[in-house]
C-alpha cells in the first residue's frame, strides 16, 4: 500500500474517531505517514491533557492498528 493510499485510510478512521475527541475539547491532526508510522499532533483541550498519551495509545492507536493494514505505530508530535 502506497503511503497515499495509507493516509486516506489514516484520515477516514481519524473522522470516525473525532467526534469523541471534540466532545472532550480535543481533535487531533494527522502530520505525516512514513514507514507504517502514523505521526499526529493533539489539539485543543487533547494537547495538554495528561491523559493525552492514553488516549493516543489505548484509543487512536488501537483503532488504526485494527482498522488500517500497514500501520504499526502511532507517534505524537508537538
């Protein structure tokens, strides 16, 4: 899989995934795909939260690995 076609995938699991995010203040922004590793950055009340790693972690993470084929990390940038 392309890393095209990767972030399209990326993108439309994120959109299923935000309104949870919005409805805690937060949303999340996709910055960049490279070599199965999906890089986002946490925005909003998401950004400083200290639960923001669970959340990148147990919640967005679990979803991609589960959802979209190719991915095998999630890292947050800032």
């Amino acid at each position: 899989m392309s890393d095209q076609d990767m972030i399209a995938q990326v993108q439309e699991v994120l959109d299923k995934l935000r309104p949870f995010l919005l409805r805690d203040g937060g949303d999340c922004e996709l910055v960049d795909v490279e070599d199965g590793i999906v890089k986002l950055r946490l925005l909003g009340a998401c950004g400083s939260c200290p639960s923001s790693t669970i959340t990148l972690k147990a919640g967005i993470e679990r979803a991609l690995l589960e959802e979209v084929p190719g991915v095998v990390e999630v890292e947050q940038v800032f």
